[in-house]
C-alpha cells in the first residue's frame, strides 16, 4: 500500500523521485518491487524499464554505468549505436529523452547508493524504484521501504497455499515452527514448501527436524542467510536422493552451474556442463525452475538467485573435485569458442581465426547474419566473464582457451564496435602470455590490444603494441602470422598518416601472402596499399590497385573487401575534387555495410559521406550524416571519428555563417 501511494500518489501529485526497498536476501524484494510495478502501470504512460544492476551477485561484476544508461537508452528508443561512450553523455542523453515522460524504472540488486547515483535527479514525473541490501538513507528526495520478515500470519498464509491448507491446518504448532526456521523469508519458505509439495506424505515437524540439522550443519554461514541456505540444502539433498533420474539430473546441473561466474545461463551451456545432450539439459533446468532454484528469462536463459548461486558455488568446492570442475569450464569455454566463431563466419566467412582446439561441443544453433548479431548482443556479458574466469585460472589450457575465447570475438566484437572490450581481453591476455612464457599468446594479445586501441585514436600507444607484435613474429609463429602481424602494422600506421612506412609493411606482407597463397592476406595488403598510395597522392595508382583487389574480392564473394574497394574509389573521385561522384560511392559502401552488420566500416562511410555533402554544398544533408557519425563514434568510442566530426561539424557552421553574411 504504502510503494503504490510513493509510486502513484492518489492526488495525481509527482510520484516521489527514488523509492528504495531495502532488507536480507531472501526477503522478497525483487518479488514486492515487480508487483509494485505493475500495480502502478496505468500511472506511467511512457512505459516501465527493468534493469539487473548485480550489484550482490557472487563471482560476477556489478552493471556499470555506461551499460546501465545504454540499456535504459535502447529502451526508451534509442538505436545501440548512437548511445554515447561517455557517461556523462549518455546521462545527459537519457534526462533528455525523460523530460515531459513519465516512465518508471526498477532497478534491481543496487549495491549500494553509488551504484545508482548516476541516475538520480530525473526530471520530474520520473521515478527509480531501487531493491538493494544496503541501507539509502544518504540518497536525497529517496523514500525508504525496509522489509523485515514476514508477519506471521502472512508467512503461515503462504505456506497454505503453496503447500496446502489442509496440510497446515493439521499440523499449526509445526507450521509456526517452520515459518521460525525459515526466518519469515519468503525465499525459504517457497524452497521448503516447494519440498512438501513435492512429497505428499512429509509431514511438517518432519520437514523441521531435518532442517534444525541443517541449520547445524552451516554453522560458518552469516546469520541473515541461515535459514535461506539451510532450505537450499534440503532442496538439493531432496533433488540428489531422489530415485528419479530428472531430479537428479537437476541436482548435478545445480552442483556444476557452481563452476561458473557468469551473469545467467542457457541450457545449451548446462548441456556443456554436464556434457549431456540438450534436450536432457531442458529438462533438467525445467526441474530447477519449478524446484524455486532457478528464475527463468527471456530467450530460454535463466539465472539464479544470489544465495542460490553462492549455494552452487559451494556445491561444486564440495562435491566436485578439481578435475571434473576444469573439464565442465573446458566444455563450456568450447561451447562459446566455437560458438563465437560460427558467428563470424555469418557475419564474414573470410576472416580467419588463431588456431586453437577448443573442445569439442556443438556450437549455439544460429544459421543466419542477424541472428548471429542478437546472440553476440545477449552474450557479450556471458562472453567476457567466461573469459576473464579462464584467463585467471591456474590451469595452463585453460588459461590459453580462455584467451583464445577472447581472440576469437576479434572481429565480431569490430564489427559491432565493442572496442574497449578487445582491449579488456587483449590486456588479460597479455598477463596470460607473461605468466605462462608464451610467446604466441602474448603476440596476438599485443596485436589484439593495438586493435582496441585504435579506433579511440590512441594511435601511439596502439602503435607500440603493433610493434611489439611484429617484434614477437621474428621468432615465434609461421609466415602467415608475421604476414598478417605486418598487415595489422600497416593499417595503424596509415591511421597516423605515415604512409611511406606503410607501404613498406603492406608491400612485403602482400610478398608473403602470395608466397603462401593467403588469398585474404593478399586482399587485405592490397587494401592498406591503396590506402597508402592514395593518402601520399598517387592517384592513378590507388585506382589501379582498388581494381585488382575488386577483381579478386568479387571473383569469392568478398563483400566486406569490396565494401573497402568502394570506400578507396570513392576517396579517389574525392582526391580529383569530384565530390558528387564521391557521394554516390559512399552510399553505396554504408548500404553494404549495414547489410553486413559491420558497425566500423558503417562509421567510416557515414564520416566520409557526410564531408563529401559538405564539398558539394548540400548543409543539411552532411550535417544530418555528420552528427550521425558523431553520435556512433562516441558510442562506441571510436576518438578519430569523433574529431573527424566534429571539424566538419564547425566547417559547415563556417560554411551557414558565411553564406548568412
């Protein structure tokens, strides 16, 4: 009653700003806070937002804020690739979009005030409906809803009706007992009821005395959980003991989802888990959902509760031993390899991945380009916390396939923007490489973080890892790595202008290439070849040799190297101040990079087309693509191209201002 006065005033007043429900885990929040939400939907006509902020979630890192504000973003409309990359931006972006709405957003699992302070002071009408463990008393203008346990009456209520009235009324002494035992946490209480629900003959004061032994039992644990984790155990024993094999299958699939530290889960990832086949692995998760173990999602994940993940992580310490726990991450880190890799094939079937034997599991069912997007989308978290894990881990294989994982989302993760996150993985690697002496994983982390690095036009620091991986090649790796370690040199230093240099890597890397028919080594030399050439104004010969790579893309279907054939011609018919021409070319290029899904070469042609406007006198049209460009790069960014923008930006006001005088 009083969340819905908070919430929806009944004078129709201003919602109050930041409404906090605070108490233990296990006391409901989360449950208190959606129904909330949905009670007071008719008060917010602009819409609802939901949003898992982890800030208590065992093994896994807590939201932060600029994924918190692009998620709210893409919510309210926003397309992913204009959300800024500076959380300053992207909070004035999302006040912007509030102002005159009236939208109410829950934000589950705070861990603490700061974690959400980002998003305080909303414009009026706005409200942040928060759950957290932590006291808000600090946060201005915020109502605190502190839940203890349930009352008694209520608790012995629910337990009637999840258990049975009947069963209940037979037995009240035991039932008030077990309320007791359950802390008055509605958690507990569903866990228990769901063991006596299960078993019809159980009686109530059976049910206590095996939970006063597992009470005992986790003596070590922190008074506000005990009686959370001692329903958990009897879930799990009543689950492990059973004579039905799903219920046992459930029983180990909880016992191995300990091994990971990653935000949710599939049942393709329990499959890997258990190393059994999918269709067993549905079942057994459809167990765990209806045991109150697992909470299911959208697009069949799930996820556990926070206790219940900490339950599991003890589960797989107790009863697993170090093998079987490394063998069930090995299958995992397969699963997503090969997963990742089947999503670059989609995405462009001629690229070439670092060799590595991933273990061998059958791959995420995806058979098209946009699927392959939208499941990168939904596991990038999955995807990076997998491979931190395994990085960290004292087993050498599975240090290396850890940072093979993030090798292998290289190009993916280019193609959709996500540069800092090459960047994350390619550092974790790089301490990879030095802890094992491993000179092949510390050379393509160097390249892998040079990478990163430079569409945020860091292009020094970049540089010196290019190098270095050029340095490591001298000695470690066959030709084809030194030639594609020299063809990566060659791009940074054509980003920095150095185009003499340039054309020496690219030349002797399409030497190599042909010497070992590298087919896509030779088209990519020729790229940064008619780069350079073009860059230090040797125009008919950028034109001759964007002929021959467009000859050789078109003869295999290369479409993202002809996207850069069209990209270089485009730049020539610039070059010979026929910007007109220039603009035709460039639309043609952002169309075939938007029907491949490559972000980078989309923010490329937005840039360049959006000066050739300007070179033709068209204002309007180049600033609509300018800011554009600008808006993607500070997603995702990409420094150069925000500079890029914004000169071109301040030349067309040049432009508006000379043709107001």
């Amino acid at each position: 009653m009083r969340l819905r006065a908070l919430l929806a005033p009944w004078d129709g007043s201003t919602p109050q700003a930041v409404v906090a429900v605070t108490g233990t885990a296990g006391a409901g929040k989360s449950t208190l806070a959606v129904r909330a939400a949905h009670t007071v939907s008719d008060h917010y006509p602009d819409g609802q937002m939901y949003v898992n902020l982890l800030g208590a979630t065992p093994g896994v890192g807590r939201l932060n804020p600029l994924d918190l504000f692009g998620r709210l973003l893409r919510g309210l409309g926003v397309r992913p690739e204009t959300v800024p990359a500076d959380p300053d931006e992207a909070a004035t972006m999302l006040r912007d979009r509030l102002t005159g709405r009236r939208v109410l957003i829950l934000l589950d699992d705070a861990a603490g005030p700061e974690q959400i302070r980002p998003l305080l002071g909303l414009p009026a009408g706005n409200a942040l409906l928060v759950t957290s463990r932590e006291s808000f008393a600090v946060v201005d203008d915020c109502a605190a809803v502190p839940l203890g346990t349930m009352p008694h009456a209520e608790a012995v209520t629910m337990l009637a009706k999840l258990a049975g009235a009947e069963r209940v009324a037979a037995e009240p002494a035991a039932a008030t007992e077990l309320v007791a035992l359950c802390g008055g946490l509605p958690l507990a209480l569903r866990l228990a009821a769901a063991r006596l629900a299960e078993n019809r003959h159980t009686r109530l004061g059976d049910l206590n005395a095996r939970l006063h032994g597992e009470g005992r039992v986790l003596h070590e644990l922190e008074s506000g959980d005990v009686a959370v984790r001692a329903s958990l155990q009897l879930s799990f024993d009543h689950l492990a003991g059973s004579p039905h094999e799903l219920d046992r299958a459930a029983a180990a699939a909880l016992c191995h989802l300990g091994v990971l530290r990653t935000p949710d889960a599939t049942p393709e990832v329990v499959a890997a888990l258990l190393d059994v086949p999918r269709d067993a692995a549905d079942r057994a998760v459809a167990r765990l959902v209806r045991a109150h173990l697992a909470e299911p999602g959208d697009h069949g994940r799930f996820r556990l509760h926070d206790l219940v993940r900490l339950f599991a992580m003890e589960l797989a310490q107790r009863r697993l031993n170090e093998r079987d726990r490394d063998e069930a991450l090995d299958r995992v880190l397969g699963l997503y390899g090969r997963s990742v890799r089947l999503v670059m094939r989609l995405l462009d079937p001629h690229r070439v991945h670092p060799p590595h034997d991933f273990a061998d599991r059958e791959p995420f069912t995806l058979t098209e380009a946009g699927d392959a997007s939208a499941w990168l989308r939904r596991e990038r978290a999955n995807i990076n916390a997998l491979a931190a894990q395994a990085m960290a881990s004292p087993v050498p294989s599975l240090a290396r396939s850890g940072a093979h994982l993030g090798f292998s989302c290289q190009w993916p993760y280019t193609f959709v923007g996500h540069h800092n996150d090459i960047v994350t993985l390619g550092r974790q690697a790089l301490d990879v490489g030095e802890r094992l002496e491993d000179q092949e994983i510390s050379a393509l982390a160097h390249g892998y973080v040079a990478l990163g690095l430079g569409p945020a036009g860091r292009y020094e620091e970049a540089l010196v890892h290019q190098r270095a991986e050029v340095d490591l090649r001298r000695t470690a790796g066959d030709s084809f790595v030194r030639m594609r370690a020299l063809g990566n040199l060659s791009v940074m230093l054509n980003s920095m202008h150095q185009y003499e240099e340039a054309l020496t890597s690219a030349r002797e890397q399409l030497r190599i290439a042909r010497k070992i028919g590298a087919a896509v080594g030779e088209r990519h030399a020729l790229t940064v070849i008619g780069a350079a050439q073009l860059g230090l104004g040797r125009v008919a010969e950028a034109r001759a040799t964007w002929r021959e790579l467009g000859r050789l893309a078109k003869r295999v279907g290369d479409d993202l190297h002809m996207g850069e054939v069209l990209l270089g011609m485009a730049g020539v018919h610039e070059k010979q101040n026929d910007p007109w021409s220039a603009a035709i070319v460039y639309r043609k290029a952002l169309a075939l990079s938007r029907e491949r899904h490559h972000r980078g070469m989309e923010l490329r042609c937005l840039g360049l087309l959006g000066r050739a406007e300007r070179l033709k006198g068209r204002v309007e049209q180049a600033r609509a693509h300018l800011l554009e460009t600008l808006a993607v790069a500070e997603k995702y960014g990409a420094g150069y191209w925000v500079g890029f923008a914004r000169e071109e930006l301040a030349l067309l006001d040049g432009v508006r201002a000379a043709g107001d005088g």
